[in-house]
C-alpha cells in the first residue's frame, strides 16, 4: 500500500516543485535589475490543474496530475533607458507571495501528516 500516493501529496509535490522554480526565476530577476537590456522572466502555470480537478468522473489514486509550467520572457516593458525592464518593488512582492504560498503547501502536508498519525495510534 502505498500511503504516500495520492493526488493531494502529488500535487502538493508538484506545487512545491514549481514555486520552488518560481522563487528561483524572481531570485534571478533581482540579481540581474541592474544588468543592462535584462529581460525580466515570469513562470506562468497552465490550467492543467484546474482541468484535472474538474474533469467529470471518479478521481483514481493513480490519476497523474502534471502541473505545467512556462517561463515567459517580458520582452515587451522598457522601464529603464538601459533596457531593463525589472522592478525590484514588483519582484519582491512576488517574491514574498511566493514564499508564503510555498509556506501555505508546506503547513498543508504537516496537516496531512498529523491526520495519518493521528488514525494510526487509533488503530
């Protein structure tokens, strides 16, 4: 049996995955708002998740939820006469919303975690 293998911690796996690329690809931006004619990047995240999580029918343990995910490239801003378009207010806030969502899935698991330890010692 395979305890761990549900769609919640795979999607949970998956969530983390993806702001864990996120926090990466803002780190980046911030690290480069001063390099001249840097492009800021964004992850942007398909429906694939809502699509799943709406397809009609029973859901199944082995359903594979994939979260997929683009890096888009800003090439249409010009904030700064150097060509960089980065604003670093506009990055960090991201980057805090990111790191509270990544926080958010994280306190999401402790909780999954606690319910199977609490129906073990009941058992």
């Amino acid at each position: 049996m395979a305890l761990f293998d549900t769609n919640a911690f795979r999607v949970m796996e998956q969530g983390l995955g993806l702001l864990s690329k996120q926090q990466t690809i803002i780190a980046q931006n911030i690290a480069n708002q001063d390099t001249p004619d840097y492009k800021c990047k964004y992850l942007y995240f398909a429906g694939a998740l809502r699509e799943k999580l709406n397809e009609k029918g029973e859901p199944t343990a082995k359903k594979q939820i994939d979260l997929i995910s683009t890096v888009h490239v800003d090439e249409n801003t010009k904030d700064q006469p150097d060509g960089n378009n980065v604003d670093s207010d506009t990055q960090q806030a991201l980057f805090a919303k990111n790191a509270i969502q990544y926080e958010a899935i994280i306190n999401q698991m402790n909780s999954e975690f606690n319910m199977m330890r609490t129906a073990m010692k009941r058992s």
